[in-house]
C-alpha cells in the first residue's frame, strides 16, 4: 500500500522508480550476494566440523559432545579441539 502511495506523489519520499533500473538492480543483488555469502558459508561449514568423526588424522570433529546449540558458541570450539 505504501509502495503505491509512493508511486503516485510526484515527490515521493523514496523515489522507488530508481529501483526499477538496470543498474541498480545489479547492484542491489551484488551487494546482497556479498552480505549473505558469509552467513550461508557458516551454515554449510560449521555442520560439516561438528560431524566429521574424531578419530580423523585431522581431528576436525568436535571431541566433546554438543553442550549449548547456540550459534555463538561455535567459535569456541576451535580452542578445544587444538588441545
């Protein structure tokens, strides 16, 4: 409703007609491309650590069980498993 409201007044407050434009809309996607890249690496990565098994040479498991589900927790677990 907003949106149309916007499109009618001849100065709008946000012009939304810049949207519309080649030029924009790529940048626009470039840029959410480079802010959601690292976001979906974490979600793809971390899992990948957590399950990989323990007795790898590589030891790239997480050797103690899973105490907190949290996110924030996740880089914690690097400083155990250099030990």
């Amino acid at each position: 409703m907003w949106t149309l409201w916007e499109l009618r007044l001849e100065e709008p407050l946000v012009n939304l007609r810049v949207l519309a434009t080649k030029r924009m809309s790529l940048n626009l996607i470039a840029v959410s491309v480079l802010a959601l890249g690292p976001i979906g690496a974490v979600q793809i990565v971390t899992p990948m650590v957590l399950q990989a098994p323990t007795s790898l040479p590589s030891a790239s498991g997480c050797p103690r069980p899973l105490r907190a589900s949290s996110a924030a927790s996740v880089p914690l677990w690097g400083s155990q498993l250099l030990r």
